[in-house]
C-alpha cells in the first residue's frame, strides 16, 4: 500500500464549494478522529480547492479558511478551477462572464450583492462592486493557493495529471480542469497516487493509481474526506441527516 510521508497523518477535503455548514461539521469529525491517533504524529488538513460557488455560503468557507486551522494541525490549501474563474472575473470581468452561470451568482449573493444586481450591473462595474465587497484576507488567500502537494507516495492536486506528461510539467490548466484522459488511464504515475476532487461521484472513487472526492456537497449534503496514515486508508463524511442544500 502506498503511503504519505512517515510520522504524518493527512486528511484530504473534497470540493466544498459553499456549504460552510458541512465543512464545520466535517472538521469536527477529522479533529475528533485525530484524537485517536498517536502522541506525536503531525496532523495535516489538504484541502483540493473549490471552496466557492454553487453553494449558499461561500463567504462562509472562506472566513473559515482564513483563520488557523485547528490546533495541532498543519494546512495545505490547493487551488481549483472556480477559484481561477473567480480571480479571473475580478482582472477581466468582460472576458470572465461564463463564473456566473457557474455558481459565481450565488458566490457574489453570499457577500451581499443582490440578484437584481448582479442582472442588471455591466460586467466592470459588478466586478469593481464584488471587489469593494471582498476582504483583503480573502483576496490574499484566494491569490496565494497552491496548486499540487506531495507527501510520500501520494500527489494531491485538484483536477488530476495528464498521463503522458511528467509531474513536474504539469500545467495548471492540466491540474485545475483535466477529465480525461486522466479518469480512464491505468498508468501508475510514476507509482504515486493523485488524490482529486473535481469530478462528482457518489461515493469516492478508489483506483490503484487515483482516488477522487468530490461527492457533490453542495447538491448531496455529503462533504468527504480522506484519510491516509502509513498503509491505512479511511473516509469521514458528513452525517446524512445533514441533507441536501438549504433552501
């Protein structure tokens, strides 16, 4: 079995995209697991990026984000493709109107721009009322993800690699945004597993050289997280009585 790194116990969150609710309430769950862990393992949070849109809260992710993480723990944030189309929007708003029919609508509600607003503003000036609106902590965070982390045998990224290219040639447009051929390769990457979110499915999905997360939070109510400590794998989700999204 592969393995992270020795001595440290990583949990990696899915796609959250703005349901703070489940995020707090899978964050609870990784912190009591830890405590089952032994004295003196490190505790490390990868999140694999879209924390925004689609959902009803997205400000609320990201002020979570922006503080420190639990105590004991280490955080690595990655970037995903909504964040791109986020940052996008604010430097080129007429260019970057397809985030809004991507759940930027319901991102730029979260912070208080109201939809008859966000329907009848030109692109620059909604752009210029969204960055009056945005915390420069939020800004610095969204500016400053990261967009692969290794650890032993494991990569971590938020779309996944394209086969045929090195890990180290990866592309952003490659790790934000790649389906195939990366779902169907049985290639061994190098022997390193990629962990991903990304593409939705209802359970994780468990293959000899990838395991994908994102179980559609924002729609199924279901926010997931890996576990991976020396040849041990486990899942935390978010209970099911949580339901499905607010109304």
């Amino acid at each position: 079995m592969p393995e992270p790194e020795p001595g440290v116990c990583i949990y990696a969150i899915g796609d959250v995209h703005g349901r703070s609710d489940l995020l707090s309430a899978l964050l609870d769950r990784i912190v009591a697991h830890s405590a089952t862990l032994p004295d003196g393992v490190r505790r490390r949070l990868v999140f694999l990026g879209d924390y925004i849109d689609r959902g009803p809260d997205s400000r609320g992710v990201l002020d979570l984000l922006c503080h420190p993480p639990p105590p004991g723990f280490d955080r690595v944030c990655l970037r995903g493709n909504h964040e791109s189309f986020l940052l996008d929007f604010l430097d080129t708003p007429a260019k970057s109107m397809v985030w809004l029919v991507n759940g930027g609508k319901e991102t730029l509600e979260s912070y208080g721009i109201a939809e008859d607003a966000i329907l009848a503003l030109q692109q620059t000036d909604l752009a210029a009322a969204f960055e009056g609106l945005l915390p420069p902590a939020h800004r610095r965070f969204l500016e400053g993800l990261e967009l692969v982390h290794s650890s032993g045998d494991y990569v971590f990224v938020h779309a996944g690699i394209d086969p045929d290219v090195p890990l180290h040639r990866q592309g952003p447009e490659t790790l934000l945004w790649i389906r195939e051929p990366f779902l169907s390769s049985r290639d061994v990457f190098g022997g390193r597993v990629v962990v991903h979110g990304h593409t939705v499915s209802a359970e994780p999905q468990v293959r000899p050289n990838r395991i994908g997360i994102d179980t559609g939070a924002y729609a199924s109510g279901r926010l997931t997280a890996l576990v991976v400590f020396g040849p041990r794998r486990d899942f935390l989700s978010t209970p099911p009585e949580m339901g499905k999204e607010p109304g």
